[in-house]
C-alpha cells in the first residue's frame, strides 16, 4: 500500500508518496510523468517517513545541504534504479553530464560504453526528484536540458545549491509545427 502527503515548498506544491519501505515519489505539482510511480490505490496518510521528508526539504529550501537522507525505495526497473543510484552521489552543489553517468554506469558493469541518451531516459523517468538530484545532470555542452519539473525549477534548484551557473545554457524551445 501507498500513502500520501504534501509539502508546500517555494517552488511549488509538492506531492510526496511512501510504502512501507521507503519514500516512492517526490513530485512537483503538475511536472512531466507526475505521479507516474504512484499505485492508484493509495491513502492519503501523515507517516513518521514524511514527517522526515519534510524536514529534509525544508534544510533543503533553506539553502543548506541536509545531512541526512530519508529512507528511499526505488520502484523503476532495474537499469533505472542504477542510473538513480549514480544520481544519488553527485554532491551537492556539484553538477555531471549524462555521458559521466553512462561512463560511470559502463565501468560498473565493466563495458567500455553505455548510452548517454539511454541514461538521459532513466534520469527523465527518475520518480525522487529533489532528493535524487536529477537537477544536477547538465548536458555535456553545458546545456540545462531534460528536468520533469521544469527548465525554471532546474535553474533556481542550482542557484540555491550555489552552482556557477554562468557556463550553462538553456536549451531554445524548438518549434513543433
């Protein structure tokens, strides 16, 4: 069974979702394949795991790196749960590309390469968001591209965590018609 919670943070409301082991998903309010990990049948239930959750993002919001992380259950397959591992080492205030993270991924698995755009894919699809830093993933040109919660949020979740975002770049819209 999953259960529910919201957090209100400056950025946005924030959906939160939990089982028994760990926290499932972090969700901004209205972001790409928003609660897509969430059980349809789910309760809306205050857990002593949110109460930490919270509290984690409130240091968070206030700029500060918490020094705790709260109990996490990953529920993607399993190339996606070792890309959201990799995503839970980078440091905070610290960015990587996405061809790090494959290369990192293929030396684990002792390849002499992985896909980037295979990796960029899982780190898209990654359901923690905040707390799993897929913000901190860059574009090996620099360029600020591939967060669910939005390009905005991307640049003030990196501002926040004081990253030099002078060298980034933002991606233009491309036209779709």
């Amino acid at each position: 069974m999953q259960y529910t919670s919201h957090y209100t943070s400056p950025l946005g409301d924030i959906l939160l979702a939990a089982d028994e082991i760990g926290l499932t998903g972090l969700w901004f309010e209205g972001q790409k394949y928003f609660a897509r990990y969430l059980d349809k049948e789910h309760e809306e239930k205050e857990l002593p795991l949110f109460d930490a959750v919270k509290r984690w993002l409130t240091i968070y919001f206030a700029g500060e790196e918490p020094d705790f992380t709260p109990p996490l259950h990953f529920t993607g397959t399993a190339f996606q749960n070792e890309v959201w591992e990799i995503l839970r080492s980078i440091p905070y205030g610290k960015t990587m590309t996405y061809g790090e993270i494959a290369q990192r991924l293929a030396d684990q698995r002792g390849l002499p390469h992985m896909s980037a755009q295979a990796v960029g894919g899982a780190v898209g699809h990654n359901g923690i968001s905040i707390i799993v830093p897929c913000h901190r993933v860059v574009g090996a040109n620099g360029s600020l591209t591939g967060y669910a919660g939005g390009i905005d949020k991307k640049l003030k979740l990196l501002t926040l965590e004081k990253v030099d975002i002078s060298a980034f770049s933002i991606p233009k819209r491309r036209n779709t018609r």
